[in-house]
C-alpha cells in the first residue's frame, strides 16, 4: 500500500453490509478506515486483513465523537477520497403503538449520518476538489412497509439528501448518491420468523434475497468506475422495485 492510496470510511463497517463494502474497496485499492460503534472485535478482525487499513469508533449520534473522528482519521490518513453512509439502525412496529422514543432513535443516526456528511465535505471533498459520496438507503424508502414507518420516513429522507447534495455541489468534481437495497441476507434478515421471510421471498423476482457482496459490488462501481452518476438512486433488490 503506498502513501499516495485513495481513502475510503466506511461506517458500520464491522458487520453485515458495511464489512463487505470495505472488502471491495480494498478490493478496489482504496486504505479503507474501518468504522464501528461497538463491533470492535469484529472491525479489528476486518480491517487486519485489508491492506493499509484502520479501525475508527464512534457512536454517529453525538456530533463530538464524529468530529473526534475525522480529527483521528486526518492524523491516520491525511484525505479522505470516499464516504460511504452505511450505518443505520431500526425501530419497528405499528406506528399508533410506537413511542417518541423509537423516532428518536432512528432519527439520531439520520442526523449523525446529515452531520457527518456536512463535515466530510468541508474538512475533505471541497479543499481536495474531489470525492465520492455513497449513502446506503433502502427500497423500502420508496415502496413504503408495514411496521416500519420511522425507518422508511429516514432512508427515503437520506435518498432526498443525496438529490440536494449533488444540486448544491454542482460544477464541482464530488458525486453525491444512494445505493437502496431490498432484502439482503445479513444478521438484520436472519432473524425474521419464516412467515415473514417467505412473504418477502414472494415479492422478489429473483426469488431471493440478496448477498451483502452484492450491494458492495454497487458502491465499489459508484465510488470508481462510475462517472455520470450523480444524484441518482441504485436500486439492488433482486426485481422487486426498479425506481
Ligand atoms: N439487511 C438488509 O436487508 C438491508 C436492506 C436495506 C437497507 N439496509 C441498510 O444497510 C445498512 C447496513 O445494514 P446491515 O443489514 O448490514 O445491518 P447491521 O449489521 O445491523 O449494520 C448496521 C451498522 O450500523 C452501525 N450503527 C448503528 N447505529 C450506529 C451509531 N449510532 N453510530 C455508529 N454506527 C452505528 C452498527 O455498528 P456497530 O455494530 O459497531 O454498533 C452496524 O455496523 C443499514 O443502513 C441498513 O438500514 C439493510
């Protein structure tokens, strides 16, 4: 790994969907800093086996820690190329049942994610004149489901960031966009009752749900190769929803 690598933070990056976006940057090329809020054992296992990587914590919900963060990361890597939004967490339930307290905690990792995202931008992608920034969303944002109100109101409110973002950022060489996936195998999904799963298998086309490596494969292309893109929301599911 020479000093000249491109960085990428990744956040969440200690499991599921976030530790196979770090895998394909690295794949990639790219140093990859390891985010995680308590899957410490997990992201030093991970970023271990990628070349020139580096672990990161903080919870994204208290604005001090990110930007204790990014102090950390300017020290370890000196830039920072590539941000992908992948940390999110979920309330579910009827909505008339649901408590403040559920919104609350959703909509903190909504305004960690806006926070940490403004802060990139300044402190990185504006003086480098360059970046790439990858927010994972979801398909429910955009279809909607039942029990999840919260979670599709802020996933559907993270896909309109990324539309506002790349207006505001207009003229300049940083591209702003969401990746939305449908169902994906990961711990989150593992833990459905079989009811639950084959009704979801139902509506996929594919009839299946898919693989983490999957998702990956769409941010590695969006933080690289693609460079007409901007603005725009990545469907990956499987069929069940094209935009
Ligand atoms: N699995 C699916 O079917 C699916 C479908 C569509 C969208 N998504 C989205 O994909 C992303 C990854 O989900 P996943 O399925 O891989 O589930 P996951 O393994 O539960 O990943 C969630 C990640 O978010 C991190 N996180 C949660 N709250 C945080 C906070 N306050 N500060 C910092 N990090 C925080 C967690 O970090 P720690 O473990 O270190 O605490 C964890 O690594 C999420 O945004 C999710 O909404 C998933």
């Amino acid at each position: 790994m020479n000093d000249e690598a491109k960085v990428a933070l990744v956040t969440g990056a200690g499991t599921g969907i976030g530790a196979a976006c770090a895998r394909a940057l690295a794949d990639e090329g790219f140093r990859v800093a390891v985010h995680y809020r308590s899957s410490d054992v997990k992201a030093k296992e991970l970023a271990e086996k990628l070349p020139g990587a580096f672990t990161l914590q903080a919870d994204i919900t208290e604005p001090e820690e990110v930007d204790a963060l990014l102090v950390e990361l300017k020290e370890k890597a000196g830039r920072l190329d590539v941000l992908v939004n992948n940390a999110g967490t979920n309330r579910n339930g009827p909505m008339a049942s649901m408590k403040i307290d559920d919104y609350d905690a959703v909509a903190a990792v909504t305004r960690g994610t806006w926070y940490l995202t403004k802060r990139v931008i300044r402190r990185f992608m504006l003086r480098q004149k360059s970046g790439r920034i990858i927010s994972i969303t979801s398909v429910v944002g955009h279809t909607g489901n039942r029990g999840q109100s919260v979670y599709t109101m802020m996933k559907a409110g993270l896909d309109a960031m990324t539309k506002s973002l790349a207006q505001e950022l207009a003229g300049r060489p940083i591209l702003v966009n969401s990746v939305a996936p449908g169902f994906i195998a990961t711990e989150m999904t593992e833990e459905l009752p079989d009811e639950i799963r084959q009704g979801i298998l139902d509506k996929i086309p594919q009839g299946r749900m898919g693989e983490p490596e999957e998702v990956a494969d769409a941010v590695a292309w969006l933080a690289t190769r693609a460079s007409y893109v901007n603005g725009s929301v990545l469907h990956v599911n499987g069929g069940m929803y094209g935009g």
